[in-house]
C-alpha cells in the first residue's frame, strides 16, 4: 500500500509541476507584452518601459519563471499586476468561500447519488428508476444560471428562508453559513447527483445479475449483506465520476458565485481573464490544480482499497 | 467610506458645499488662498485627535493618489496655521475644488493608519460609524455599528448598517426581494416591479451618453475638424429614440454637458439638434463628405448596447466604422487614441466642475481640449477664470450655448441613476454621486 500511495504522490506532483510550467510559459507567450494593455495605446515607450522593469518583464524568460516558481513552491504567487496587492491573500480570501460550495455539493451529490442509485439499481424499471431517468434528462439539460434563480426565486424571495444572495463567513456565524451556501450548493449539486446516481444505478444492476451475487443469495446472505457487497463492486465507476464532478464543480462555480454573488475563487478568475492579470490567472491555476491532484490522490486511495488489485497496477 | 470617514466639506443636496469637519472656509481676494477653520474636539476611532496637523497630513496623502490627486492639482501648498486651522495655496483660481472635496475626495483617516498603510484592511476614521469585523464577511458584507458619540449624529438614524457589495444587477434586485436589501442601485428596467413591492424610487440625471469627439481640430480625422460634420452627427442620431430603447426612457434628451435642472443647463438649447436626417445629410454634402468617410472606433462590454444605434445612425450618413474590441479597463486607455469613440461620462452638478472635467482638463475621455483653437470658447473661459461670483452663471450660460453650437460633443441624452428603498427609508440622489453617501439616506 505505501508503494501504491508514494507512486500516486509522485504523479500527482509530475502533474502539478507539468500543468504550471506549461501554463506560465503559454500565459507568457500569448499575452506577449502586457503593457500596452496595462497602460494603454497613448502610453510613452519610455513608460511602458518604466512598467516592464517594475514587474521584473524586461528579464529572460525562463529567469521569470523560475523566480515565479521559486516563490510559489512557498505560496508566494507575487502581487497582481492591476492592483499590485499580493496574490495569497486575495487567492486565501477566496478559496474557503468555493470549497464550502463546492465540497457541499460534492457530499450530497455523494450522499444523494448513492441513495438514489441504489434504490434504482435495487428495482429496474421502478417508477424511482424512470424518475432517475427522467431528472437525468432535464437536469442536464437545464443551464446551472436557469436553476439558481429558480431555487432564489422560490427559496428566497417566496418563502424567504435562505438569504438570495451573499456568503457569510462560518467565524462570524455559522448558522449564517450554512444558510448561505445551501442554495449555491443545491444548484451545483443538481446534476451531480443524478450523474453519480446514475453510474451506481447501471453499476449496481450490472453487478447484481453477476454469478457471485446469485452465489451469496444460495448461501442465504441477507440482502444487507448482499447490497454491501453489490456497492463494492459497483462503486468505482461512480466515485470516479464523483471526483471528475468535483473538479467540474470548482469550473461550474463561476456562474453559482454570480448569481448568489459569492465572493469565490470563479468570480476572481473571471475577473482577472477579463483584464489579463497573469500572476492571479497563475495562482489560481496552482490552486486548482493542487485541488485536483488532492482529489485524485484521495480518489486513488478509496479506489485501491475498495478493490486491492488497482493498487497492483 | 461615508460610514467611517468624515469629510473636510460635504454638499448638500443641491450639491452645494457646506461645512462638514472644516466648520468654515474663506478664499482670499485673488482666490489663491482657502483658509479652513476645523472642528475641535474630534477624535479618530484609534484615540488620534483631529487637528490641522491631521489635516494636513491627510490632504498631503489625497493630493498624491491617482484619482484623488486629479482634484488637488491646482494646490500647490498646504501648511497649518495654529492647532484648527488649515491653509491651501492654489497655483491658479479653482472654482470647483470645494464642490470635489465634497463629492467625496476629502476624508481624513487617522495619520497614523495613513503612515502604516492599513487604510485598505482597518479604515480608521472619525465617521458616525466603525466597521465591525466579527459581522463582516470581506468581499461579500460589511457590517458598520455607529458610534455613541459623534459631532453629526443626529443625521445618522441606522444603528447598523450593512453593505453587500453586488456588481450582478439581477442579484441585487433578488437580495431586495427577498428582504436583504433596503437600498438599491437600480436599473430602471426593474422599476415597474419597485412600484409592484411598493418601494420608494428616487431618480437623477448622472451620465451623459453620446458620442466623444476626441478631436475638434482634424489633427487624427480630418472630417471631424468640420463643425458642419460634428453638427451632422448631432442632428442624425435621436436621442429619444435611443433613450427609450437602451434606457427604458430613465433619463431626458439633452444636447448639454451640463445636467439637467442644475446650474449652466439651457432648456431652450435641448431642440438645437432635433433628429433631422435630411439636415444631417445636407450638412454632410457641405462640408465635402456627401459619401461619408471611415473611421475606427474602439468597443467594449459595457458600450455594446449603444453600438446598433451608432453603426446605423453613422452608416445613414455614410460614416463606415470599423470597431476595435476590447477589455472594459482597455478601453479608457485606448480610447484617447481614437478620433472619436462612446462614452457614458459621469455629469458635475457644480458648473465649474463641468468646465474643468468634461472641457479643459486633459483626461481619458478628452485627451486633446484644443480650447485654445476655438477664440469663442478661449475667450469665455478666460473670462470665467477672473470673473467674479455674480458674472460666473451669465458667463457659463454663454459657454454652455457656444459648446451646443460648436457641437463639442453629440450628447444622446442624459440618463438617470436610480435608487429603489424600502417604505420607511429615503434616498436623496446627488448629481456627480454614483452612489450618494449616508446623509442622503434618511428615514422618510
């Protein structure tokens, strides 16, 4: 098992190390200079000069890099190149505001997901299965936007029992924090849970007819002990697409953090596109990709000790 | 900043200065000096006494930031006479330095917050109120709790106040539904819906949107050089028209740089470029442009809905644009570069500031005055510039008439920003204040 987790360690930082060199250089080599987008068409040569010394532009490139890369291995992403604040801080503020969404979203899609799927895969057919199947249909299908204002408009404004928009911080309250985020994470966690109910539901028929089950139900196992085993079996389909919604998550919140105005790590990334802030883009690119790699590393582990023979491979 | 800062000057609400930490303020004879006599007694939330020295310090600080240091220009010194008093040495007369110290550029913070530069982080001032970091969320809510003691508390009647800093419009509008909000800034498309929750909707001219001509002499464009072109621009687009589809009709047409039912504006000047096509074309024809001519104009986001009615109207002239797109914060960068471009520009309700924001002063929107090209306008703001207090509102009317018939810019309309508050509380909109401060919010 140690050898399973140190080799999933090391690919996720291989990862880690590839995507981040891969985007510094990219972000550099598209933007080209910043400057005149910085300072604008009308600015001297002499300023945009003046500009390119002061964020360090007028070196080499690669020594760029590994100046940004020295910092960043010790969570130093630099300052923002609009409002030269430091880019941890803003990043720091951020990212507890979409994980409590987006891991919020993420346990119910699990929690949910694995309710309903079991029920379906229990009873093919059963008005619970086509109910699956139906809100499988038209929950992707609706725009994440579309079902947000749906949930403000009935949740919020009508019955008035969550707030429609803003996040409060679980230091100042956390009553307050809960009611803050469960709306954002009902509509994030919509379609994932018919997406994960939907894998364990087609895993969990596929195991049940398998010989082995039929094999438990002759030795008269009760049908507990008989679902446990089924899960296990049918389980690593769904905890994959579990984590792959994560990660699709952290992407869909940006759309989430507008509508209910959170103060996010989405709202920051658009923001930062919008006006070509490269250290911010960057951080933020280390950030989530540190989550991912989390993600899958966790995911590796579940994966290995739900079934041992993934460690061996 | 109004909840925890107070002011050197506010304006009341006609936007005229009134006395706020500076109890009174006299000009010298040649109004190269503004003494300024402060209050006593006053004490910054960190124990810090206000004092000339404060003062001074504070407006030292203001006249080196990027925006606020735009209203400071014409200062060339401030020193402190004894403990109270304050004195100003202007380089040139400056009109419209109190009316900007007013509209928000002269909050005194505690020195030594200034000194620390933790102003951003923990403001520390002397306002009716003091932020209260356990109820405040940053980036998403701000909680104030006032004060027991203050010099003006009486015009403060919320014991808390609580702000939610929302830029998406639907989001703000559903946070009033849903009984978040009491104050809102509003788009007006929603007020239908304000006069259905019975909310109390309170309406002021605040932008100008039009058309910049960013070059009055042809150096960059030379049709533009043409009074006869700009003139044709002016009498092509309608106003109204364009005011009822983009703006759901919150505003008034008007040709003028000077906000409606404020000093300088004419109402008689609002029909000299009543929509005349056949006029358009005919002027056109005489200047030597009958087919028109090209020109490159920058876009972004926020000017998008303005852009089919400037493509048509310039294309029923023969105007082809070619239009670069951008960023927002591009945009005012790039803007200066071209020889004309849209512009939503915020209105001064004080004249003088018009004068020096949207006419004399270099800036984003009017990188090239060429005043001086024009002997009329030259003359008259030369004469503004000596003139004494009863001769300024003739003068400024003569200015507003002449820019009108120089067709210094073509102004569509001025459009109004709206506030929406719930029955009980009251919003004043100042002219020049996007968002007005706490004393405009009232119980009412």
């Amino acid at each position: 098992m140690l050898t399973f987790i140190v080799r999933r360690l090391v690919s996720g930082i291989v990862l880690l190390l590839v995507v981040t060199c891969g985007s510094f250089f990219l972000a550099h080599l598209a933007i080209g200079d910043p400057t005149p987008g910085l300072l604008g068409n009308s600015a001297k040569p002499a300023q945009r000069q003046a500009l390119r010394e002061k964020l360090g532009l007028d070196r080499p490139l690669l020594v760029q890099f590994w100046d940004w890369f020295s910092h960043a291995v010790r969570g130093d992403f630099g300052t923002s190149w609009r409002n030269f604040q430091p880019i941890s801080e803003q990043i720091g503020l951020r990212v507890p505001v979409t994980l409590s969404v987006v891991l919020t979203a993420t346990l119910l899609a699990a929690l949910l997901g694995l309710v309903i799927g079991v029920a379906s895969g229990r009873r093919p057919g059963g008005i619970l299965d086509r109910c699956l199947k139906f809100a499988s249909v038209v929950l992707f299908a609706l725009p994440g936007f579309w079902v947000s204002l749906v949930l403000i408009m009935w949740f919020a404004i009508q019955l008035r029992w969550f707030p429609a928009v803003g996040y409060v911080s679980p230091d100042e309250s956390v009553l307050g924090w809960l009611r803050s985020i469960t709306l954002p994470s009902i509509a994030l966690a919509l379609s994932a849970i018919v997406m994960v109910a939907e894998q364990l539901r087609n895993g969990f028929f596929e195991v049940a007819n398998q010989d082995f089950v039929r094999t438990l139900r002759a030795r008269g196992l009760s049908t507990r002990r008989i679902t446990v085993h089924v899960l296990r079996n049918a389980s690593p389909a769904a905890l994959t697409v579990l984590a792959l919604t994560f990660v699709g998550l952290l992407g869909g919140a940006i759309v989430v953090e507008l509508v209910f105005n959170l103060p996010g790590i989405g709202t920051l990334t658009q923001s930062a596109s919008q006006i070509g802030d490269i250290p911010i883009l960057l951080g933020l690119t280390v950030v989530t990709i540190v989550f991912v790699v989390i993600v899958n590393f966790l995911l590796d582990l579940v994966l290995g000790w739900v079934n041992p023979k993934v460690r061996d491979q | 900043m109004s909840a925890v800062y107070d002011p050197l000057v506010a304006l009341d609400k006609n936007a005229r200065p009134i006395p706020a930490l500076a109890k009174s303020w006299k000009y010298s004879a040649d109004h190269r000096e503004l003494t300024m006599h402060l209050r006593v007694g006053v004490r910054f939330s960190d124990g810090e006494p206000f004092d000339a020295a404060a003062a001074v310090a504070n407006l030292r600080h203001l006249k080196t930031g990027t925006r606020s240091g735009e209203v400071y220009r014409a200062v060339e010194s401030i020193t402190a006479a004894g403990a109270d008093t304050v004195i100003l040495g202007l380089r040139k007369r400056d009109d419209a330095l109190l009316y900007f110290m007013g509209l928000g550029r002269s909050w005194m913070a505690a020195p030594a917050a200034i000194r620390a530069g933790t102003l951003a982080g923990k403001p520390v001032g002397s306002g009716p109120y003091t932020l209260d970091t356990a109820g405040t969320t940053s980036g998403s809510q701000y909680t104030f709790g006032k004060k027991r003691r203050h010099w003006d508390s009486g015009r403060y009647p919320f014991a808390t106040v609580r702000l939610f800093p929302i830029t998406d419009q639907t989001a703000s509008l559903n946070a009033m539904l849903s009984g978040q909000l009491d104050v809102n800034y509003a788009n007006p498309m929603n007020i239908p819906q304000a006069r259905q929750n019975g909310w109390n909707i309170a309406s002021k001219v605040a932008t100008s949107v039009g058309i910049q001509f960013a070059d009055h002499t042809g150096k960059r464009l030379k049709p533009l050089g043409d009074i006869r072109v700009r003139q044709a621009i002016c009498y092509a687009f309608d106003g109204s028209a364009i005011l009822r589809a983009v703006a759901s009709g919150a505003g008034t047409v008007s040709d003028q740089l000077f906000p409606v039912g404020e000093p300088g504006y004419e109402p008689g000047l609002d029909r000299r470029y009543a929509h005349d096509l056949a006029r358009a074309r005919q002027l056109m024809a005489e200047a030597g442009y009958p087919q028109g001519f090209p020109v490159t104009m920058p876009m972004s986001q926020p000017y998008q809905q303005l852009q089919p009615a400037a493509e048509q109207t310039l294309g029923q002239l023969g105007i082809r644009v070619s239009w670069q797109n951008m960023s927002q914060p591009d945009y005012q960068k790039n803007a200066p570069t071209y020889p004309m471009f849209l512009a939503v520009l915020a209105l001064d309700a004080n004249p003088a500031a018009t004068v020096v924001n949207r006419i004399t002063s270099r800036s984003w929107y009017n990188p090239d005055p060429s005043v001086n090209a024009f002997p009329e306008l030259s003359r008259i703001l030369g004469e503004l510039g000596t003139a004494a207090g009863d001769r300024r509102p003739e003068l400024i009317r003569r200015l507003d008439t002449a820019l009108v018939g120089l067709a210094w810019q073509n102004v569509w309309y001025q459009a109004d920003n709206t506030y929406f508050s719930v029955r009980g509380i009251k919003v004043t909109p100042i002219t020049g204040m996007m968002f007005p401060t706490l004393r405009f919010i009232q119980r009412g």
